[in-house]
C-alpha cells in the first residue's frame, strides 16, 4: 500500500484528498492520500520520510520550503523556485510545479490577454509569474508588504506595493493571495480593489470551495472570472500523472477526479 499526503497551513479546506483517492478507488490502486498539517516548512522532509510517504503535494504556505526539501527539483519548479509536488524515487526527493500549467488551463476560454496583475507575492505568484512571463505577457505584480517583491525585481515583470501602486488597466488580475480563505477579507484595501475591478476584462482567484470576497466583487461587476477550481483539477491531473508515472490517461484521472471535487 503507497502513502501520499498533503502538506499545508490549514490544510483542512484542501480537496486534493477526495480527489486522489477517488482515482485510486476507481483504478483499483492499493495507495490512499491523507492531509498533515505541517506548521513548521522546515520539518517537511523529515515528516514526509518518517510517514513512509510515496508522494506528496504541498499548499499555503509552505511551497518554497518545498523547493529547498528536495534531492533535486525538475523542470518548471527549477525555475520557478516552488515546488508543489514531491515524488519519492529510490531514495531521492523529486520535486515539481503543476500549478502553472494547472492556471494556465484553467483560463484557456479568456481571450487576447496581453496583460496581467498578480495579486500577491507567496510561493503560488511564485510560480504563476514566471510561467506568465515565459508565455511572453506583459505581468505586474501588488503585494501587501514590500519585503517578498524582491524576488521578482529582477525578472522582468514590474512590482509594487500597497503604498506605491497605481491602478492601470489590465485584461487579467489574479488574486494568488490566501485573503479570503479563511477570512472575509479582499486582498488589496477596499479603495484599491475597486479602482482594479473598474480596469479589467476578467478575474481570477486561484482559491476555490467558496466565493472569497475578490470573487464576490467580480460577480457583483459582471466580470468574467473563475476560480480555483479548474486550476486545482488541472494541477491535480499532473500531480497524478507524476504519482502514478502516467499509467492512465489525462481524461481517465479527469473523469473520476471531476465526480468528486466540485462544490
Ligand atoms: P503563501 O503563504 O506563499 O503567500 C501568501 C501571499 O498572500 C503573500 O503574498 C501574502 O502577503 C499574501 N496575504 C496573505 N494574507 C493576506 C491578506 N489578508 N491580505 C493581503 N495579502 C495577504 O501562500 P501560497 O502562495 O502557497 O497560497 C496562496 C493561496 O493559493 C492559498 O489560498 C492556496 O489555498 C491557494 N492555492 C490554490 C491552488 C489551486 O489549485 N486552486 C493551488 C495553489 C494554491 P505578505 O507577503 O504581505 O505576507
């Protein structure tokens, strides 16, 4: 029997659970997948080896030190910074990204997006920005505090914080923040969120399992949007796919996926 887990901060809200055993179940896999609240990032490894696991996931906000927990970190992640799936192979920690392209798929029906503000600067920015900036978009980035805007100063895109941003138009904001979450709050001030839902042509949250407040706003402004529901099956498709050493197909994992996870 394989062992697979999630990691987070909370991690009670996570569906990942639901929908890797929903596929293990219908397989006929001998695996099962459980959450571990894990508060401190830097016992990752050791908890993931001391449970035995075979692969894990790993959520807010522990996806950087995801990255550093690894044996060896390949493809989008390596550059990315953030790893949010982990598969054990021999005796080594792999680590991977699949939220990126799990976004990008997610958004695939918004059309002409030349640019992007990314609400946030944690490890899901992380990963989101950089894959943004690959696909050639033009991509700035707000964040509450200035201190973790450092990182993305080099790479091209242009950062502000609360103090210094100053309200464009954008064909897409995305909310990357946990504001809303577990809380009831935007993840900008109310002032700013509203002069940001006035100059774009669709939304984007990446939480999913409830209508957070940014998505609330999006509603009430008739803005097309999605949440992070689609982004969460994508992601989880590829997470499987890297579990499993793509044994079945995309739209078997998707089927049986999908029967679970929607709210
Ligand atoms: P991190 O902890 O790495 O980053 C959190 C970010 O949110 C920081 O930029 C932080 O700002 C900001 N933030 C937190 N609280 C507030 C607040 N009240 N107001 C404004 N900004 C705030 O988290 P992750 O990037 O790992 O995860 C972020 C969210 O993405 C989570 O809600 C997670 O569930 C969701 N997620 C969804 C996925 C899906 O498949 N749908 C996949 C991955 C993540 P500061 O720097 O100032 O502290």
């Amino acid at each position: 029997m394989k062992l697979f887990a999630i990691f987070g901060n909370p991690v009670a809200h996570s569906k990942s659970p639901l929908m890797h055993n929903a596929v293990f179940k219908a397989l006929g896999i001998k695996a099962c997948y459980t959450r571990v609240l894990l508060k401190d990032g830097a016992k990752l490894r050791d908890t993931f080896l001391k449970l035995n696991l075979s692969g894990a996931n790993i959520t807010v906000p522990h996806k950087e030190a995801a990255f550093k927990s690894c044996d060896e970190v390949r493809g989008f992640a390596k550059k990315a910074g953030v790893v949010n799936t982990i598969v054990k192979e021999d005796d080594k920690l792999v680590g991977y990204n699949t939220d990126a392209d799990g976004f990008l798929y997610s958004i695939k029906d918004f059309k002409d997006i030349k640019n992007i503000l990314v609400i946030g600067a944690g490890g899901t920015a992380k990963a989101l920005v950089q894959k943004f900036l690959d696909e050639g978009f033009d991509v700035s980035i707000l964040n509450r505090s200035e201190k973790r805007l450092s990182f993305f100063e080099q790479s091209g895109a242009k950062t502000y914080s609360w103090d210094n941003f100053k309200a464009d138009s954008f064909d897409l904001a995305v909310n990357t923040t946990s504001a809303g979450l577990e809380d009831e709050s935007l993840p900008v001030p109310d002032d700013m969120a509203d002069k940001i839902i006035s100059n774009i042509k669709y939304g984007a949250d990446v939480i999913y399992g409830k209508k957070t407040p940014f998505v609330k706003l999006l509603e009430k402004n008739g803005i097309p949007y999605k949440d992070g529901s689609d982004m969460l099956l994508a992601q989880g498709v590829l997470a499987n796919h890297l579990f499993l050493g793509k044994r079945y197909d995309t739209q078997t994992i998707q089927k049986y996926m999908e029967k679970v996870f929607r709210y």
